[in-house]
C-alpha cells in the first residue's frame, strides 16, 4: 500500500547534471528561488491525502528533515503542494499551509502563505549544522493539482534566514502523497473519511498504518484538535465530529486497503517522540471494520475505547509491563570521555562506554495472567547534554540490538525486538561514544520517554514505559576534562603602552587537547615574555580552570612574545605576541615649560586622558621644569624619572582654580597611578579652595590609587587652602621628602 513516488529516472538524471549549476549560482548569488528536490528529506510522511472539490478539505501532516542551510539561523517558511512539472521553475504550488509554531505549538491555517505577513508564514531556527527537524503540514483546495490519482509533492518555501520577506529558496520534499478523492468507488483514487474522539493530547499528531508494528509510511498523517482554529470547507464528517473536539481526529484512508487500519498512533508535536498507541491485528475494530471501506464521504468512527491513544495498548490482557532502571548496574564516575571517540561502529570494546542500564520487565515486577511474553521493538530517549553525544546504541548482554546517532535531544533505537518471557525479565545496556566538545564535569541524564511493544503480546502500562532515568547521584556520568595545554581564551590586545594595563587583558584557561577547559584547575598561571622586559601582575591563580590579568603592565618598550605557563603543566605553554609603545614625553621643543603647548611634546600633541606620560631625558638633556595649565587636565598615568644628577619638576600653579586641578589614574585598583623617582619633583599649588586639586583617579574594585615616591624623589605641598588631598602612598622611602 506505499504509495511514495519517485520522479522519473530521466529527470533526476537531469536535476543531478543541473546540482552543480544550481551551487554555482548559490554560491555567487546566496541563493537560488528554483524549486527543486534537496535538502528536504520526509521522516514520517503519509501516503494519502484528500482531493479538489467542494467542502473535501482535510489536513495532512509531515515529519521532515530541513538541511543545506545557514546554522543557528531564523528562517521564515510556508507548506504548499506542487506536481513533478513545476520543479525546476520558481512556482511553489498551491493548497493552504498549516503552520506549527516550534515554541508555542500553536496552529495556524492560511490560505494566502507569504514571508511578510505575519500569519502568512511560521519560522523554525536551524542547528549549528544548519539543519532542522520538525512537523510541517498542508491542506488541499480548488485546482488541478489536486486531482484524484495525482501525486503531490510538498514544498517549503524560505526567505534568507535573515529576516527577508521574500523567498530566497525553494525545496521539494523526497517524498509524494497520493491525491484520492472522497468517494464510495472501490479504485485506488478513492478513498473514505474517518474519524475519531480519543484521550490525545491537544495538537498533538496522530498517524494510521495499515500494520501493527507501524513500519512503513502511514496511510495518514493529521492533528488532533482543538488546535484553536477553525478550518473551513472540510467534509461534513469532520465539521459535525471532529472540529473543536478535543482529542478529536479526522482523516482519509483509501478504499481498496486489505490490511485495514491496523495501527493508530499519537506523535508528541513538541518532540516528535510516540506518546501512545492503539492496534487491531486484522483492522476490524470491535467499533468498526476498516477494511476496504466505501463510505466516502459517509465516515467510519472508531470509537475512543478501541483507540485511547493513551498508552501502548495491544490485544494482550495485560498492560502492565515496564522498563525499570536495573539496580544492580554500577555507573561509571569522572569519565575520561576523551578514551571514548567511537564514530563509526559501537560494540562492546573501549571505544565506548557503559553508561545505563534498564530490565525489560513483563508484568511490571510482578506476575501478571496473560500468560503472554512482552516484546520491545522500539525505544527513545532523551539526553541531557545530547551535544556531548557522537553514537549510541542498545545491547542485550553482548549482542547489539540498534544503534542510532543523537537527532536534537533524542536517542531513537528502531529496528529491533527484544523478548521477556512471561513474568521474566531481558536487561538493555545503552552504551555511548562522545564527540569532543563537552563542558567539565557535566552529567547525561537518559530518560525514557517512548516504548513500543508488540500488540500479540503483553502492553506497557505507559507510553514511557515507566519513564525510567539513568542517576546522576554524586559523580555517576560525570564528564571529566583533563587539562594538557593553556590557552589564551580571550587574547591580550595586541599593542600595549609602557606603565598602562592593557586595553584588552588577557584571559588564559587550562585545555584539554580538544580544547575544552578544565574546571577543577586551580594552579598559578603565570605570563612571560621571552625578550625579558620588565612586568608586573603577570601571575594569578586558575579559577574554574581560567586566570585572568587585568594588572598587567609592561615597564620597558619592545616587541615580544607572551607565554603562559604553569608548572602543572609542563611545556604546556600559550603564545602570543604583543607590542609595547613608548610613553608620551617631553622634548622642550617649543622652548617654553608650558604642558600646554603642544610643541613641547615629542609626538607635537598634548597628553590626553588616555595618555601615559614620562617625563624623563629620552629627549632632552639636563634638568627642566614644567608649568601645567590653568585648565583641569587629567592622563592615564604619570612618571618623572630624570637622569642621574639631574631634576625634573612639574608644578601644578596657584593659578589652576579647578577641583580637581590634575587627576592621574585609570580607576583601576591595585596599580601605580603616580610615581616620582630620584630627581623627580611634584610641587602641588593648586588654587582649588572646595575639595581636592590633586587626584589619584583610581577608586576600582579593592582600594585607592597610588602615588609611589621613590628614594630622592618630593613631592611638595604649598597649598594653604582648607583642603586635604586624599591618595595611598605606597612604597614610601625614608629617603623621600614630601
């Protein structure tokens, strides 16, 4: 009963000649509006849907795969249909879309879909592999395309994933529906409507196969209401029964069926995961026969006590079987996850890890009166951490049972059976490999959260099977992150000014060789530099694996290489290389002692706020003096440092009213503002008579300012008015006058 439609074999031949055509153009124009079959892969897709004509519209729904795009990006979309002849033109198609809201799970129904009218279209956010998972769904309507015997394929149309309002790409899912018409005809272009009122969950997706294992595709794919909305121009079946009702479903199966519907099954909207099923192992309901049905437009019911929808029910007595986690399983703690890399094939060697284990229990612990064995054929998880997954897979002892790759936050083994006999017992070891990207000390927690069993033995009591979960008590699952390497994690700037910290400091973290930080290093760390120049704050202790300098200061000029090292690590060193600029100075080539004249200054421009000054003999000789400016003035930092038997004084005049007259100090703690060395003269006359006319700016986290005099260095106070002048003095020398 598959009724999935290729295309013809000669128009793939062309579309795979046309591909590199097709990223040509991608490639220098960003995108391409030509509809065409890629990166639009179906997951559960149904095989039937309802065609034109005159109140006959009925929703289909569609799992599907959305690859090829730009990651973490918000692309707007709308869900239309089209027929193998529009691929390769810039028509979508036609039908209205039904839209899913990924956040909020709400429904829309538009008839006009387009990507500038809110309404018109939905968005969904692709994953750092530019792809995206989730339900999409469509509605038939009035033209050709939706001839009974047609076949349709849906089509996502997408503007650039940067806020655009006009399609920029065009794809064709893989997969076709048949277009069957609501009839009484027993051919295989019609088909019957049938409906239900079950204990679903709002919005959530129901599916009907024509097997009971659910392999294959669904001969359906809807919604269950109230998804809140009203839909127009729908069969009279769905109407009077099913709009508005919650837990209501209405569908289309087709009329020449011999397997009937043997399976309904709920979907969560949220997750994608089964959140409950119903089977008939020969399709005649105790409610209703769905076996090549012909009531058209006459609808069967099936009643909710055969299909509950609630939990996996089959045609066993018992439904009380579960999945327990096994007590008797010892987790593993502070795991190496760097030994466990398996990308290809999960066995039961190192390259993967035991990381759970559960009991397959018929009965649920205890004896139940079926006399019927409970048979796992599918099993779901999701993961906390899931980006910490590479692989994964299921064994019973040592034989593998289904092995799958994380698909968002969700481990989804299919494709196998696994039988506990009556009132026994089958254990089920999940077993992982990581990728390299993982964050220390971190915990997977497996749950539970789909089971399937087979209808011709004993059910399970939930959807969930219990909903069991792996422990994450103390260090069980732990990821560990060794460190082997130091990195600079936020890089220094890569110039810097002699006596300034840096305007960007350095960050350096204690890495493993995938380059993920190493949480419990608590180490020094201290910065170097290989041409030897003078430093200070280079060395601070790791916290959370990561030291950080904001002190750090260069006291020489030069270019030079910064290392990291500590001596918990061993030649495990990081590199960078820095510039250290010269200091603002004097050269006296104004001949006048004005700060204020401009000439004055080597560079020609008067110091800043940011500036640092020196003044020293790089650019003069002999002893010199300065007068600062009437005006407030205000530099990052300041030294005066003369040559040996020579002086350098700097006077801030009676004249300089303002308050305060100087200010120096980058508000940083813990660093030197202001220092005067031998020979270096500040004589302090300011005029300011209400608060200060000399400050140390620099109030930061942890203390004041400082002004450092050195041996044979002053500082001269000849200030008489009634105020007081308020910094740190530090490394004071008894030596010095002031």
């Amino acid at each position: 009963m598959n009724s999935k439609n290729a295309l013809p074999a000669g128009f793939y031949f062309t579309l795979k000649n046309l591909l590199p055509i097709v990223f040509f153009f991608l490639s220098f124009q960003g995108f391409s509006q030509t509809l065409s079959q890629q990166n639009f892969s179906g997951i559960i897709v149904p095989q039937y849907m309802a065609a034109t004509g005159t109140n006959t519209r009925l929703p289909i729904i569609f799992r599907a795969k959305v690859s090829g795009l730009s990651a973490n990006s918000t692309y707007k979309y709308y869900i239309q249909g089209t027929t193998a002849s529009d691929l390769g033109t810039s028509n979508s198609g036609s039908g209205m879309s039904v839209l899913i809201n990924t956040s909020t799970n709400n429904y829309t129904i538009t008839s006009s879909p387009g990507l500038s009218t809110a309404g018109t279209y939905e968005t969904f956010t692709t994953d750092a592999n530019g792809t995206f998972t989730g339900w999409f769904g469509m509605m038939n309507t009035t033209g050709t395309r939706f001839t009974a015997g047609y076949d349709i394929f849906p089509t996502l149309t997408l503007n650039n994933g940067n806020g655009g309002t006009t399609p920029a790409l065009r794809f064709a899912l893989d997969m076709s529906v048949k277009v069957i018409a609501l009839g009484p005809t027993t051919t295989s272009n019609y088909g019957t409507g049938i409906y239900s009122v079950s204990q679903a969950s709002a919005k959530n997706i129901i599916a009907l196969y024509d097997n009971v294992s659910g392999n294959g595709r669904p001969l359906a794919i809807t919604y269950a209401e109230d998804e809140s909305i009203t839909a127009v121009s729908t069969p009279t079946f769905y109407t009077n029964n099913v709009n508005g009702k919650t837990g209501a479903w209405g569908a289309l199966i087709p009329n020449v069926n011999s397997n009937g519907v043997r399976k309904i099954e709920q979907f969560s909207v949220s997750t994608g995961s089964s959140v409950g099923s119903s089977t008939d192992a020969d399709g005649v309901w105790t409610s209703i026969n769905t076996v090549n049905p012909s009531g058209g437009t006459t609808a069967l019911q099936i009643s909710g006590t055969d299909a509950p929808l609630t939990g996996n029910s089959g045609n066993g007595t018992s439904g009380l079987s579960d999945i327990s986690a096994s007590n008797s399983f010892v987790y593993p703690e502070n795991i190496d996850y760097i030994n466990y890399q398996e990308a290809q094939n999960i066995d039961i060697s190192n390259t993967s890890i035991a990381v759970a284990s559960f009991d397959l229990r018929d009965g649920g612990g205890t004896n139940d009166a079926d006399n019927l064995a409970t048979t796992l054929s599918s099993l779901t998880f999701t993961v906390t951490n899931p980006g910490f997954i590479r692989r994964a897979a299921i064994f019973n002892g040592s034989t593998k049972l289904a092995e799958t790759t994380i698909n968002g936050s969700v481990l989804n083994f299919t494709g196998f059976t696994l039988t506990a006999a009556d009132n026994n017992s089958q254990n089920i070891t999940l077993r992982v490999s990581y990728t390299t990207n993982v964050t220390d000390n971190a915990q997977n927690i497996y749950t539970i959260t789909s089971a399937t069993a087979s209808a011709s033995g004993s059910g399970f009591a939930s959807a969930n099977a219990g909903g069991s979960a792996s422990s994450v008590s103390g260090d069980n699952n732990r990821i560990e992150v060794t460190a082997t390497k130091l990195a600079f994690t936020t890089q220094a700037a890569a110039t810097a000014t002699i006596y300034k910290t840096l305007s960007t400091a350095p960050v350096v973290s204690a890495q493993d060789e995938s380059g993920n930080t190493d949480f419990d290093f608590s180490s020094a760390i201290t910065i170097e530099n290989n041409a030897n120049i003078s430093q200070t704050g280079n060395i601070a202790t790791a916290v959370n694996g990561s030291a950080s300098f904001p002190l750090l200061m260069f006291q020489q000029t030069g270019t030079t290489t910064i290392t990291a090292a500590s001596d918990a690590l061993t030649g495990a060193k990081a590199y960078q290389n820095i510039t250290i600029a010269d200091a603002k100075k004097w050269d006296g080539g104004a001949g006048t002692n004005l700060w204020s004249d401009a000439n004055n200054w080597y560079d020609n421009s008067i110091p800043s706020v940011t500036d640092v000054v020196v003044l020293d003999n790089s650019f003069t000789s002999g002893s010199y003096s300065i007068i600062l400016p009437n005006t407030a003035v205000t530099v990052n930092y300041l030294k005066i440092s003369p040559a040996a038997n020579n002086t350098i004084t700097l006077t801030l005049p009676a004249t300089n009213i303002a308050c305060p007259g100087l200010t120096v100090g980058d508000n940083t703690a813990g660093t030197q503002d202001f220092v005067l060395d031998k020979g270096g003269i500040f004589i302090n006359a300011a005029g300011c008579s209400t608060t200060q006319g000399f400050t140390i700016n620099s109030q930061g986290v942890g203390g004041n300012g400082s002004i450092v005099i050195n041996a044979g260095g002053k500082y001269i106070h000849r200030n008489s008015k009634a105020h007081t002048e308020l910094f740190d003095i530090t490394n004071f020398d008894k030596n010095s006058d002031v």
